[in-house]
C-alpha cells in the first residue's frame, strides 16, 4: 500500500497544511542569553568575531537586559572578564566583583529576567585554565572544586537566579550544592553543564571572554568530542549530585548527544549553541553565502528536535524579533 495511495507532499503543498502538521517550533520561552561583563563605565566593546555581540560594562548589561527582557527572551547567563587574574582566580571571589555588582544592578532595574552565572575559572586565572593548576602542569580537581563552590555562593549571595557551572570537574554539582544549602541558598538552582566537550567552537567566545589556555588545552577535563554514553554517565552523575537542568554544549555538532541525554533523565535539557556555532553563520551570511535568519531558524529548530528543552543562543534577541 505504498505510491500511489501514499503521496507524503499532500501534507506539505501549502503554508497552512506546513502549519498544522509541525512537529517543532521555536518559541520565545526556549532562549536565553549571554552577556559578557568587563570593568569600566558606557563600555560596549565589539567582539570582532561575533558580530552584534559587545563586552559590556556594569551599566551596559542594564541597558542591553531591558533591551532584551522587552523582547521577550526570559533568562540571560553572565561571563565576566576581568582585568586582575592571578593563580588562584581571586577576581571571581569579591562579592564586590563584575557578576555580583552586574547580577545586583540588573535585578534591581529588570526583576522579572532570570540572571544565571556561569561559574567557573578561566577567565580569571592568568593561566587560563577551568581550575587550579599544579606545578606538575595538572589541573586540581579536588581543590579547583573548592573554590568553584565558593564563587557560585558569592553569585548566590548576590542574587543570582541560577549558577551554571562549566569547569567540568568531577563532583563540583555536590560541593556547590552543599555550600549552597549550608549558606541558606537551598532555593538557588544549579544548571550543570554536564556534557561539555572540548570543542574547536569556542573560539570566539575565547575572545569575548579572555579565556584561552596560557599552555596546553582542555582535553583533560572536558569530554572527548568522539564520546556519547559518556554523556549520559556524566549527566546521570549530575543529576544524582542536585543538578536541577542539564546541558549539552556545544549543540549542532551533539544532536545525537542531546536525544540521549532528553532519554536518560527528566531534568530540563539545555543547549548552548556556541560561539563558533553563531560566527559562521554571521560569516558565511555576511558574503552573502548563507540567509542568516534561515540557517539561524534551521540550527535552532534542529537542536529542539533533537530534544533540547531550552537554547543557550547568541541569536537569543534577533530570534524573539523574527519569532
Ligand atoms: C568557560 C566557558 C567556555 C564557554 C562557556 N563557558 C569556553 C571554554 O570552555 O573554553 C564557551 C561558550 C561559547 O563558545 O559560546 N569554561
């Protein structure tokens, strides 16, 4: 009973019949946004790589929240880079430091825009690296975790809606978890980037974030890009921990990750499409090689069908515009 009683573009041969037999779409509730906080007053830096993305001031992020949070996007995630870095990422433990002041200013002008805070070190360490750092050239995983709980109480004191961390070391979802608790931060999710490989995509965001490795790479600590039931072993693991959302990053080049990860647990899923994700779309678009707004619809969708429940994205504002 196949061709010709079986005809499958009967149900694509106009907009209205595309409409009604959609499997996915796109809503503004699935997106949240990435701000990049640096030192300075009415500072809007362009990062060169990543076209229609600043570093920004304290001040700016106020402005460019309400921009946002007008838009409809529901949640943005802070980087920060600051300028003193040392061994010890010290910058990131002043609860007078960039995210704290940028997480209090903009909960006082843009209450209802959850802030998340990504924790972890390499942007304020001079070496570059997730955690602390040997003399052997290792990186620590047990005392980099300390510290890692100890910078995600300072965003949590400040009033931070989430903290996110993205070091990937082992069991830093429990110590942030209990840190937190003994603090009274019971109530303070923690979104684990559980699934993070150590990707050629970070390029871009290496320079908004002044975050590249001084020696040597990430391969130690973040997931080998050939690796899937390694995936779901570390989300399990997080999950156990208290991680209350999960994410895979980076997105297009994980999809099979993604499906895997939205089978194995029933915490939310997020994705992050990352820098390198954006940048060559902006690229390839600004030669006139690919429609941008498309290939930007086309990635996202993909990565909800895939089973992300939510996008990290840095095409957050233009897609609740175009949506
Ligand atoms: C910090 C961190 C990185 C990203 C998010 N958090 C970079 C890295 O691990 O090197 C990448 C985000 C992006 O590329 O958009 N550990």
């Amino acid at each position: 009973m196949g061709f010709p009683h079986v005809r499958a573009r009967r149900l694509r041969q106009s907009d209205a019949w595309r409409r009604l037999v959609r499997e996915t779409r796109l809503s503004r509730d699935d997106f949240i946004y990435p701000l990049f906080v640096v030192p300075g007053r009415r500072v809007r830096h362009p990062v060169e790589s990543m076209p229609g993305v600043a570093q920004l001031s304290v001040d700016e992020c106020v402005a460019e929240a309400k921009a946002v949070a007008d838009l409809g996007v529901p949640a943005v995630i802070l980087f920060s880079a600051p300028s003193e870095k040392d061994a010890r990422a010290s910058a990131f433990l002043d609860p007078g430091g960039l995210v704290p002041q940028a997480v209090k200013a903009i909960k006082a002008a843009v209450p209802q825009l959850l802030v998340w805070t990504d924790v972890c070190l390499c942007s304020a360490t001079d070496h570059g690296h997730c955690g602390h750092v040997l003399p052997s050239g290792a990186i620590d995983n047990d005392s980099s975790v300390e510290t890692l709980a100890q910078v995600a109480l300072v965003y949590a004191r400040a009033g931070a809606d989430a903290v996110a961390p993205s070091d990937m070391m082992d069991g830093r979802v429990l110590a942030i978890r209990q840190l937190l608790d003994r603090n009274g931060h019971a109530t303070t999710p923690i979104v684990s980037y559980a699934a993070k490989y150590a990707s050629a995509f970070y390029g871009p965001f290496r320079e908004a974030a002044d975050s590249a490795p001084a020696f040597g790479d990430r391969r130690s600590y973040q997931m080998d890009p050939a690796n899937a039931r390694e995936a779901v072993r570390e989300v399990i693991a997080d999950v156990e921990e208290g991680a209350d959302l999960v994410m895979v990053k980076p997105a297009g080049p994980y999809l099979d990750v993604i499906r895997r990860v939205r089978e194995s647990v029933d915490v939310p899923v997020v994705a992050y499409q990352v820098s390198g994700e954006f940048s060559l779309i902006k690229a390839a678009s600004s030669r006139g090689w690919i429609d941008e707004r498309a290939a930007a619809f086309e990635t996202l969708t993909g990565i909800k069908r895939a089973g992300a429940d939510l996008i990290i994205t840095y095409f957050a504002p233009d897609m609740c515009r175009w949506l």
